[in-house]
C-alpha cells in the first residue's frame, strides 16, 4: 500500500510542512488584568515566538514575531509594559534577544540583540529591577557553560559574568528574581557525580557573591525556581533525584522536589514535617515517572516544579503528574500546595486536569489562579489553552505511597570494564561502550536534560560513547533546526578524542502501510557536529527512501530499533537494534534472523532507547572494537559491524569463524574451524552457543566467567553461511513475551510482562557477536 494512502488527517502518521508545531515550555504573567502566555511555535524548519493574550472573558488575541529561528522565550511583567526574551539561532550565531510591548500593542515589537555569539546560547529568563529589565542565560566561554547577566545601560545592553568559577564547573539552568536593590540568581551546575544548586546574588553595584551553594550526597538537584516577597524573603525550589533499584535490577530515578528560603543571606531548607520518610521532600514526583507497577510515557513536564507567591503572601509550589493507571498520555494534572506564614504546608491537591505542560503565572490572587496548557484534541493555535481555578476548593489527591516500596536508594558506581584486546592481522583492537539510543526532553514523551544525560552515561553508566536521538516529530512536537544546532555544539563542547564522545544524532520516527506493526524508524547519527536534520515532515527527507538517499550524502549512518522493519539502503543501514529497554529482539522475536537467512548483511547494537534518564543503565550497550576511541574510528567499527549487543553488561567477546573476525564475511576451503575467547564476565556463564544460520550448532556450560574454545563445523555444507556467538549469563533472561517467537514477531509491544512499556533491567544475561558471513567452498 502506498504511504500517500493513509488517512489525511493523521498527524501522527502522515504529518506535513504546514503542520503547526510548538515547544514544550509555556511562560505566563499577568499583566494588564489579563493573561499572556509565550511559546515557541514552528512551521517547517523555521520557528517564531507566539504570544497569546487571555482576556477575563476567555477570549484570546495572538502576535506573533517575525519567523526564523527562535527559541524558547520567557516573560516578565511590570505596571507599564511586558517584556520578553528568548533565544535565537541567525546563520552561525546564537544571540539572545528581548523585546518589549504594552497593553494596547497590535503587533509584536522589533526585537533588540542582547548579546550574540558564535558560542551555544541555552534559553534565557528575565525579571525586572525598578523598571529595567534583567536576563540571565547559559553561554560557553572558555570552554565552560558560564552564567551571563544582562541589562540595559544607557541604551545599551551590556553583559556580564559576575560570578567566580574557581573550580571550573559546567553551569546549565537559571533563574531569576529581584528583591530590593539586588537581584538574586540560582543555578544548577554538575560537579562529578552530581548537580548541586548555586544561589548568588548580584548586588546594586553590579558585584556578584554566591549566597549558598546547595550540594547533595549521591542525588543530583537540577531546575531551580526562584521568587521573592516584599518582607526580603527569597524562596527556591528544585528537582531532586535519587537512584534507585528494585529486586528485578531496573534502575531509575527517584524524583522529588526540595526548597530553600533565603534571608539576610542565610539558607535555611523547608521541611515537610508530615513527611516522615523524607521531610525535606515538599514534593512528592514519583506518580507516574517511578513505576509502582508500570512506566508511561507524558507529553507533560514532569520534572519542572514551580513556585510562586499568591497576595497573602504565601507561598506554593506547583508540579505537574501523569496517573500511572491512566491509557492516555496527553493529559495530566496541575499539581499544587501552599505553605502559609506559619510554615505549615497543605496536602497537596489537583487543581486542573485538562491538558499538559502547565503554566502558571508568577503572582496569584488570594482565592482563584488561572494555569495556561497545551490541549491535544486541538489543532494549530487552539492548541493554547487557560483556565482559572479556585484555590480554595482543589480536588482531593490520593494517591497509595505503598507501591513504591519495590524501591531502595542506591549509589552507582561505573563497572569495571574488560583490558583485553582483539588482535586480528596487523591491528589491535580495544573494546569502548556506547548507548546511541537515549531520549532527553526535547521529546515529547521522555525525561531528562541533555547535559544530565551525558553526564550520567560517563560518570555513572561508564559509557565511552553516547548519541541522544529525540523524535523528530510527534504531534505538536518537531524537533527544530535550533533544538538540532544547540544538540550540536553541546555534543561538540562535551566530546574530547580518546577520552569520551557524544555522537549527534536524532530518531526519525517514521510509518509506513505495508509495515505491520507500520513503524520504520531510524537512529540517525553522525561521526561528528554538523550533519543535517533530515525529518519526515521535510519534503527532502518526508519518506524513509528519501532520508536515506540524504542521510548517504551527509556523511551518517542510520539504523532501524524495532522488531520489525523494512530495511532501505545498505550503504547506510549496518546495523539493527537487538535489544533495549522495550524488547529482547533476537530473543522474542524470529523477524532478524529471517532477514539474515534472507542474506541480509547485519550487525547487532544494543541501545537502550531510555526516556527515563539512565542511559547506559537500561538493558543495553553496545561494545564496539576499535583503534582508539575517535568518530571516525567508532563509524568504522559500526561500517565493518566489528560490534557486540549486550543487555547492558561489559564483556570481551573474540568470536572468529574460518579466521573472520566478529562482524567479518570471507572464504573457507573446506570447513571452518570456529573459536572463541570470552572473558570478565560480571557474572558466571549459563552457556555459550554458536549458531549457524539461526540454527543452534554448538552449546557449552561453563559455569565460569572466562571461557574459551575451539572446534572445526564438520556439518557445514558448501554454500553462504552466517554465525552468531551468544552468550547468556546466570539470571533472569528479562524477556518481556512468552511463547514461540515466529508468532510473536509482527505483534506489537507487550505490556503484561515483569518488564513492561520501557522498564529493563540495568544488566541482563544476553550478550550476541554481530553474523560472521562466511562463504564455504
């Protein structure tokens, strides 16, 4: 069947160039007696800031800036005007921009340049200070992420980082408030193995002195909130995460949010008192993200707590959760709580439950709020929604904390990896570990910020190697031209030859109708920055023929990550996935190994396609032999299929057939001798089996962590032949079917499993060499 025969108006499945398409953060203000709210929204490869106003009425008014290639804004309100900044990509550069407007405006204001750079610019947030505007962003300079102050002086603006950085730190996320003559700035910022939370405060005189610097034990604190009230009280709040395991080995994040008052320059952290367990948790995130039973993908932000102040003066903190019961997964909940002047913090409660992505304004009334979201039943502008709530009459949360007693806090350290080398002729190869399949929030149904997952696969996971490959469209979600580039020149400031890499790379998420299930996706990804960002909704790449035939020309390779596929270009196409945190493939499904004794040519990776931030962590990793760790020499490895697939262990595998190395293909005159070399296992071996032609051949029982053997196929006839080394370790095999795998190839994803809906054990059983082709003569 045609792919132009599916149904027109199926923006899942056939999308389009004009199909409208928005970024997942909203900022709202109240201003004027009504409501604003800004997005990023796209059409195409370009992008333009959106601002919709919400009158008492209900009624809504758009501008819209002039399109090109925006980013993520934020806004601000005083009595006389609204202010804006975002940031923006022009050719090469990044700048940050501003803009401001009054109540009455009709059209979006020309926009001013803040600041501009060749270097990367995260998403800025303004505030005001008497009257002026204030923006605070995340640049690089001198090879670190640094915080940058701006603000006008005489007409100009001017920019600054005021605050020292002794120790060298990344710093990623900021917020922004002014309370009397200062201006107060917190942060997050990585420091092995951990994020930790910064306050400063940057005084009248333009002098900045760090207040606090918020430092865990084996958590990592990321996406600081800030605001003020008129008595000199500065207040934050932050995500929390825990690593934590359960009797199965699935490894996750326990995520919780934590706050801090400030005054007089002294810290002090809120404390929940009726929460026995944690007081220090004033925010309970785990519904929905930490499986009781389940994990379920969210369009929402689930790991972006708020806090504001109502005109009481106190203070509440806001999240939004998803029911890990619910089928659907485009709506969720507005989640809130107040804490009163004495201290005392209320149950929290839902105070809306129509869509995701929530948004409420920074000042609320004493007795209603009003939260502005996304509604997915809605098509192009009228996807923006607002509704006003009541603050005193939420709807009760009840929620069973039982369930996740299957969780216990632990704390990761990298696995040792194996020293052995493979020497085949005149090279030597070493064995790196690589996860090139792990989703951050820039899509719509994952967890986790790019730095943080980075970070996590070197320091926690030991990776060598790591790709994030965000969708490049879901509905109302692309992954843009900006949200690529900014990919880009993080993976460029983090990746450093023979020590650790970061491979840009994105999943084309696409469908086809002769396909059952009708998906034919692609990990797309390239040895260095600068490849193109082929998406389907581009009429270049809008088919999986076409991607290809672009894909060829820019230099990347693409391989497809389900149990079921239709291969398209084998100049680009190496590989497949074998195994991730969805499916054991060649264990539950008979689909690969058809294709191979079909004669296709093609090696094994294990990826874990995580969108819970545990790369590296979630039942797959790939060992790939190369010279040294390089992209060009990576591209190698995966061009010549000299690649092993594991459930997410470290093994040194030498599999040779007829004097093939693992991935090889040659000749043999007369039958092959066959050995193997397997050693630091992390756990004893089951057994060991060669098969040839998908075929069991060969089986051993060691019951030992090295193993090694050798022994000649008398059996095999003349003829084309391919063998698999497979390697299973005492445990759990961690599949998520039953039954005969011929019938289960073509059945979708399984739910009633130990593991369901992208759940995996961090280390599994399974290890498999990539097919030695081998032509016997």
């Amino acid at each position: 069947m045609a792919i132009d025969a599916q149904k027109k108006d199926d923006i899942f499945r056939l999308p389009s160039m004009d199909t409208l398409h928005f970024g997942r953060h909203i900022s709202s203000v109240c201003f004027g007696g009504d409501t604003y709210a800004a997005v990023q929204v796209g059409k195409g490869r370009q992008t333009a800031i959106l601002l919709c106003r919400f009158d008492e009425k209900g009624n809504r008014t758009f501008l819209q800036s002039p399109w090109g290639m925006a980013h993520q804004p934020c806004l601000a309100a005083d009595e006389d005007y609204l202010h804006v900044a975002w940031n923006e990509l022009v050719g090469d550069e990044w700048r940050i921009r501003y803009a401001r407007l009054d109540a009455g405006a009709g059209s979006f204001p020309e926009a001013e340049t803040v600041y501009q750079t060749a270097e990367v610019c995260q998403p800025p947030v303004v505030t005001l200070k008497q009257g002026k505007p204030y923006i605070a962003f995340t640049s690089r300079r001198q090879e670190r992420l640094e915080i940058f102050i701006a603000f006008a002086e005489d007409r100009q603006w001017c920019t600054r980082t005021v605050f020292d950085n002794p120790d060298g730190l990344d710093r990623f996320r900021s917020a922004l408030i002014a309370s009397g003559s200062s201006l107060f700035v917190a942060w997050d910022q990585y420091r092995q193995p951990d994020y930790e939370v910064v306050l400063g405060e940057v005084s009248a005189a333009g002098e900045g002195k760090i207040i606090s610097i918020m430092r865990p034990e084996k958590q990592r604190w990321l996406r600081p909130s800030i605001t003020a009230d008129e008595q000199g009280n500065v207040y934050l709040c932050w995500l929390a995460l825990q690593t934590v395991t359960d009797k199965l080995g699935i490894i996750d994040n326990h995520p919780f949010v934590m706050a801090a008052r400030c005054r007089d320059g002294k810290v002090e952290y809120l404390k929940d008192p009726g929460n026995q367990a944690n007081p220090y948790e004033v925010g309970d995130l785990r519904e929905g993200q930490l499986a009781g039973e389940i994990y379920k993908g969210f369009v929402g932000l689930r790991r972006n707590p708020r806090i504001n102040l109502d005109t009481d003066g106190s203070l509440w903190l806001w999240w939004e959760m998803r029911r890990e019961t619910w089928g659907s997964d485009v709506y969720g909940r507005l989640v809130g709580r107040k804490m009163d002047s004495r201290g005392e913090w209320s149950k929290p409660a839902i105070y809306c439950g129509d869509g995701y992505c929530y948004s409420v304004p920074p000042s609320l009334a004493e007795s209603s709020g009003i939260c502005v979201f996304y509604h997915f039943e809605n098509r192009d502008f009228d996807l923006l929604q607002a509704k006003t709530f009541d603050l005193k009459a939420p709807e009760p949360l009840d929620i069973d904390t039982a369930k996740w007693r299957r969780w216990k806090d632990i704390a990761i350290t990298p696995r040792r990896k194996p020293e052995s080398n493979a020497e085949v002729g005149k090279e030597s190869y070493k064995l790196v570990w690589a996860d090139t399949h792990c989703h951050s929030n820039f899509s719509p149904d994952a967890e986790g910020e790019l730095d943080e997952l980075v970070n996590f696969a070197r320091d926690m996971a030991g990776l060598d190697m790591i790709s994030i490959i965000d969708n490049d469209f879901y509905p109302h979600k692309a992954l843009t031209e900006v949200e690529w580039q900014l990919e880009n020149q993080m993976a460029a400031h983090f990746s450093r030859d023979r020590h650790f890499l970061w491979l840009p790379g994105y999943e084309f998420t696409f469908h086809r109708t002769d396909l059952q299930p009708d998906f034919n996706h692609r990990c797309v990804i390239y040895p260095r920055p600068g490849g193109r960002l082929l998406r389907r909704i581009d009429p270049e790449s809008s088919s999986d023929v076409k991607m290809q035939a672009a894909l060829k020309e820019a230099g990347g390779m693409a391989y497809p990550h389900h149990c079921s596929y239709e291969l398209v270009d084998p100049t680009v196409e190496w590989n497949i996935e074998a195994c991730s945190s969805w499916r054991v493939c060649l264990e539950e499904s008979v689909f690969t190994m058809d294709r191979l004794r079909e004669g296709a040519r093609i090696g094994f990776i294990g990826s874990s396609d995580t969108h819970r931030c545990v790369p590296g962590l979630a039942g797959a990793r790939t060992g790939l032999f190369v010279e040294e760790l390089t992209p060009e020499a990576l591209l190698d490895a995966y061009r010549q299929r000299r690649i092993i697939a594991t459930q997410g262990f470290n093994i040194f595998i030498d599999f040779r057939v007829g004097g093939e190395f693992i991935g090889c293909q040659g000749k043999s005159a007369g039958p092959p001798k066959i050995s193997g070399v397997i050693r630091e296992a992390p756990e004893e071996i089951d057994y060991v089996e060669v098969l040839r032609d998908g075929e069991l051949l060969w089986w051993e029982s060691p019951e030992a962590k090295d193993f090694s053997f050798d022994f000649t196929d008398e059996t095999a006839k003349k003829g084309n032949h391919f063998y698999i080394l497979k390697v299973k370790l005492n445990g759990d095999p961690s599949l998520n079917i039953d039954g005969d795998p011929r019938t289960n190839s073509i059945k979708p994803f399984e739910q009633n499993s130990r593991y369901p809906h992208n759940l995996a054990r961090g280390e599994g059983v399974y290890a498999w060499t990539s097919p030695v082709r081998l032509q016997v003569e």
